[in-house]
C-alpha cells in the first residue's frame, strides 16, 4: 500500500478516534477520566503517524525530482 492511502485510512481512523473522545466525554460527563486520556493519546500517535507518511511522500518526491 502507498504512503498516500496509508494516510487516507489513518485519516479515516482518526475521525473515528475523535468520535470515540467525543462519545466517551458525553458518556462520563468530563474529559478527566482514563478512557478520554486513552484516545487522546491514540489521537496524537495517529497524527504523528500521518504527518511522518506526510513527510515521506515528501522526501520521496525530492528524490524523484534530483533523479531526473
């Protein structure tokens, strides 16, 4: 699988992390409780994951352009 569908379904994972946070804030009535801080955490990991396939299509691209 390419880079750029990787990052379309952590995309997709994402949004369904944030759905989760959400879900579980209205459910516990406050973002201070260890599921909320769980899917943060999976959140962050997940946007850090993207931005580092964001940062190998880039590098990838470069290197295709110094070839030609």
């Amino acid at each position: 699988m390419n880079n750029k569908k990787k990052i379309k379904k952590m995309e997709t994972l994402l949004e369904k992390l944030t759905i989760l946070y959400c879900d579980s804030v209205e459910i516990l009535e406050t973002d201070d409780n260890d599921a909320s801080k769980a899917i943060s955490i999976a959140e962050s990991s997940v946007q850090d994951e993207i931005e580092w396939l964001r940062k190998a299509i880039e590098i990838d691209n470069q290197s295709e352009q110094g070839v030609d």
